[in-house]
C-alpha cells in the first residue's frame, strides 16, 4: 500500500488534489483509516493517477476522466481512444475559436493604439519622500507578473498625477495598489512601466529618511538618493487601465487580526481549484462579521474561494497587526485593504471550486 504522500510524490499530483478526487469519487483510495482518516492506496493505482495526472493537464473535464478511467481499469482501450479522441477535437475547435478572436482582438487592438495618446511625456523631475516610495513598492511588488508571455505585466507601473505617485503590479489573478506623495510636479498625468529588477534596485535606494529624485527622460527612468543611482530603460509596454478594475465600494466589510487570520490559513481546511493546482481557501462572513474558513462539506452560496498562497501574501504585504477584508459576490474580487491608509489594498480574484 501506498500512502498518500508517496502518491503525491510518485504520480505529480498534490495531496490536496488527491484528496478533492477522493471526495469527487474520480480516485478512491483502497483503504481509509477509521480512526486518523489517513488515506492508503494499492500500488495499481499509481498509474491511474499518473494518467489522471495526465488528463487534467489536458483540460479534460471530470465526467469524462471518470469514463476513461473506468474504461482503463476494465481494459476498454475502445471506450478510452473515443473519449481522448473526442476531447482532442473539443481542444482543436476551442483553439480554432480562441485564434479567430485573436485575430479580431488583434484589429481592436491595432486601432486602439493608432488613436491612443500616450502619457509618457518628455522629461519630468520629482520628489518622493523615501519612507513613503518604499512602503509603496513593498505593497504592490508580490503582485508583479513573472509569465515571459505577458512582458507587459512584467514591472510596476508609476501612475503620477497631480501630488500623488501611484505604484501598480498585477498578474492578472491579483492586483496591488499604494500611493506615495510627490513633490515638485506640475505637470499632466504620466504612466511608465518600471520592469521588475529596476524597481527592485529602486526600493534598495529607498532606505533612508529623506526624500529621492525620480526622473522620467523619454524611455529613461532614475530614481537618485544622494550620490547613488538606480536607473534604465521603461517597459515599451502599455499597462492595462487599473482605474477599471478598481474595487467598488459596499458588500460585506471584515476586520482580521493578521496574526491569528494567518494561523488559521496555513492550518485550516483547503480545497482545490479547477486544475487542482494551488490550495485554496474559502471564505465567508458570518453574522458578526468575522471571516471563517468553510469546511468541505460547506455549502454556502455566499462562500469565496481564493488561492490561499496569495492571500497570504496579501496579507503579508498588508504589513499592519489588523487589515479589512471587503467580499462581494461569490465572482467579485476579495479587496484586502490597511484601516488607517484607503491608497493602499490588493485584489485577488476568486477561483472557481469543482462542482
């Protein structure tokens, strides 16, 4: 028999993943524990949850796994090759659909940026108090894109207008965002993408008290702080519009003590997502306002899922002993936001759970 464990590690799905296909009835384990629960498998089912393993990867849904690994068990190598064969062609038509959007993506998107007028401006100098630009960039820098496939999404992004330098970072499934004031510009609104290392050695600089120097000279930023510089080329990229996504007020308000919140994060019940790849938390508020973590057999229709990891970073960012954790709809964005500064909070977009 095999543990759970050595499931896991031999067939390269997580024990959280396991155990949503136990409770799903796609892979049952041979034998369950009565009294610890633990969960013990016969050494043929490794390959059952290799090719599981396998067919999720794929895309394949649930209802059809069950079918082939049915069919696999019973040696029906017929049944099996119809069902692959039959979601190979569902993925040759969906990736036929996805290329002719694309493609009229692709005309929007020509258009948008020959009628677009960008914000980048000439020169423009300003100062930042240090504190603040730190504070800012240790906000929203967990939330920065490392997907080579999305370079636009690879930076942070300055947002200044009037007195204020907003700092961005998202990666599509979260988004952060904290303000800085700035002196000494009187200008328009300016945007620029600062890549990842750059505002990296940028925060470096920003460990003093007084203020830096910010400047933006065509593609070119720098950031000064006494005799030491910090400087490179911006991201030839447009940011998306954040204002856009930015979270609307109302729904249901929480106050968490970070400490404890977190504890009952990393000990707490998970389940998995569609792919079964990250561990998720679901949320709710009860009567009292406070936040639970629902268990599995909790259905309620207002419960939130969220990739925990990311809450946690979220939470970490946060960076004070309470923050308020602001729910919509089951499908709206979780807002994790500071009591005392309404410029600073992240989203993290909800994750849909396995029926």
């Amino acid at each position: 028999m095999r543990s759970i464990g050595e499931l896991a590690r031999d067939s390269g799905l997580g024990i959280s993943a396991l155990r949503f296909y136990d409770r799903a009835g796609v892979l049952v384990p041979a034998w369950v524990d009565p009294v610890s629960g633990y969960r013990w498998y016969e050494p043929g089912q490794l390959e059952e949850a290799r090719l599981l393993a396998c067919l999720r990867r794929a895309g394949m849904p649930l209802a059809d796994i069950r079918l082939v690994l049915a069919g696999w068990s019973g040696a029906d190598t017929e049944l099996v090759r119809k069902l692959l064969k039959a979601h190979l062609r569902r993925l040759e038509q969906g990736l036929s659909d996805a290329r002719s959007g694309f493609s009229a993506l692709r005309v929007l998107l020509d258009h948008r940026e020959n009628t677009m007028t960008s914000f980048r401006i000439a020169t423009v100098r300003l100062s930042v108090a240090a504190p603040e630009l730190a504070a800012a960039l240790d906000t929203v820098r967990f939330a920065a894109s490392t997907d080579p496939e999305l370079p636009m999404l690879g930076g942070i992004l300055f947002d200044v207008e009037g007195e204020s330098l907003h700092a961005v970072a998202t990666d599509r499934y979260r988004m952060a965002v904290a303000r800085a004031g700035v002196a000494g510009h009187d200008g328009g609104r300016v945007q620029v993408v600062v890549p990842t290392p750059l505002a990296d050695a940028m925060r470096a600089l920003s460990d003093g008290e007084g203020p830096v120097r910010l400047s933006v000279d065509g593609d070119r930023v720098a950031l000064e702080a006494g005799d030491r510089q910090a400087a490179g080329r911006c991201l030839d990229h447009d940011f998306p519009d954040y204002r856009r996504l930015l979270p609307r007020t109302g729904g249901r308000r929480a106050v968490v003590e970070v400490a404890a919140f977190r504890r009952a994060l990393e000990t707490g019940p998970v389940r998995s997502g569609e792919s079964g790849a990250h561990d998720l938390s679901v949320l709710r508020v009860v009567d009292d306002g406070a936040v639970t973590l629902c268990a599995d057999d909790d259905e309620d229709p207002d419960r939130v899922a969220v990739n925990r990891e990311f809450l946690l970073a979220a939470l970490a960012a946060g960076a004070r002993e309470q923050l308020v954790l602001e729910f919509g709809a089951p499908t709206a964005p979780i807002a994790v936001r500071r009591p005392d500064d309404a410029g600073a909070f992240s989203l993290l977009m909800p994750v849909r759970l396995e029926d």
